[in-house]
C-alpha cells in the first residue's frame, strides 16, 4: 500500500477517535504507524540494497555478454568487404613486322691510290726554254710509276745544216744520259757544248715540276 494512503487512512482513524475521547486507541494507531513505516522503510532499504549488489556483481557482465554480438554484428556490417585483388596487366610483347626494314649494304672502302715509289709524280712536264746560242732547247719530260720514262725534244737548233747535224748527234746521247741517270745531271758532248747545257737547264725545270 503506498505511504500516502496509509497516512491518509491512519489520520482518519486518528480523527474518529479523538472525536470520541479515546486516547488509548489514538496511542495504538499510532504505534501501528510507526511499525508500519518502519517495517516498509526497511524493506525498501533491503531492496534497494539488493538492487544495487545486482547491477554490480551480476548485471555487468550480462551486458558485456550481450553487447558483443551486436558490436561484432555492427562492425561487420559497416566494415567493406575488401576489393578483390587487380592483376598489373602487363603489355603484350611488339609484334614483329612483316616486313623488316632493309638492312643497307656496306659501301665499299675507298680503294687508296698507289704511292709512286720513285722521286717523281707521274705525268708528262714541259721544261723552260733555254738558250743554246744557235737556237732554242726545250724538252718535255714523261713519269711513269715515278721515274722519269722518256725524254722528247720541242725545240732545238736547226737553221743551220751545221747545227742539224751536231744536234742529231748530240740528242739521243743526252736523253740516254738522262734516262740512265733519272736526272738533268748529264756529261757534256763534244762539239755540242751551247746544246747540252741548254739540255740540262729544259730537263731540270720540267723534273723539278715532277717532284711537287
């Protein structure tokens, strides 16, 4: 019964019988109330005692218990699932053409002209003109293979029947001469002292062309 209606209930009593005179059974609905709330009193101390012990001892871990498929449930509900792994995808190795490029052809290596192995550059050189007193002596001069292969006349003194004759002695010994000694160094003839140095002079010009 809750306390307010005892007290309601315990002062009605109390009113009859103060209206009546009664004093001593004032004094016993009196003490029954005190009894009354005492005893109440204690049993709502020993409940909520009880009460408290409960939710120390016992309910913790039934809390704990029970909440930890909800978490699990919870976290496994937000948590993503994990994407599946994505192979690298690697290139495909180039195809080879079908037709492959021309590979050029080597060039053939400039074949090397042959170094002259005499003093000389092969070619034919004209000597100066030199004077022989009766005439003029010019000469050309022809190299082959670097040495000194001929000799030829241009001019010559040949007005006089004289000098006609001493010169077609005289020529074919000096270009001998000259062909033995691969050089104008060449002895004098007799007689034809004016043509052979006019010689000497013709051929060195033309030889010394032969050797730049």
């Amino acid at each position: 019964m809750p306390l307010r209606g005892l007290f309601k209930r315990t002062a009605f009593k109390y009113s009859r019988a103060a209206g009546k005179g009664n004093k001593g059974v004032v004094l016993v609905y009196i003490r029954a109330y005190t009894m009354k709330k005492s005893t109440l009193s204690f049993w709502f101390i020993s409940a909520s005692v009880a009460y408290a012990v409960y939710l120390h001892f016992i309910s913790p871990s039934e809390i704990s218990i029970q909440a930890s498929p909800s978490a699990a449930q919870e976290s496994s509900a937000v948590a993503p699932s994990p994407l599946p792994p994505v192979a690298e995808s690697t290139p495909p190795p180039p195809k080879p053409s079908e037709n492959p490029p021309p590979i050029p052809a080597p060039s053939p290596a400039p074949t090397p002209k042959p170094k002259p192995t005499g003093m000389y550059v092969d070619g034919s050189y004209t000597g100066s003109q030199a004077d022989a007193y009766y005439g003029i002596v010019q000469v050309k001069a022809t190299v082959q293979n670097g040495r000194l292969a001929s000799v030829s006349f241009l001019q010559y003194p040949n007005d006089r029947s004289t000098s006609r004759y001493i010169n077609s002695q005289a020529m074919p010994y000096l270009k001998q001469e000259a062909l033995q000694a691969q050089s104008a160094n060449v002895d004098v003839v007799s007689g034809a002292t004016d043509t052979s140095m006019a010689f000497q002079q013709s051929l060195g010009d033309a030889l010394a062309q032969a050797k730049s």
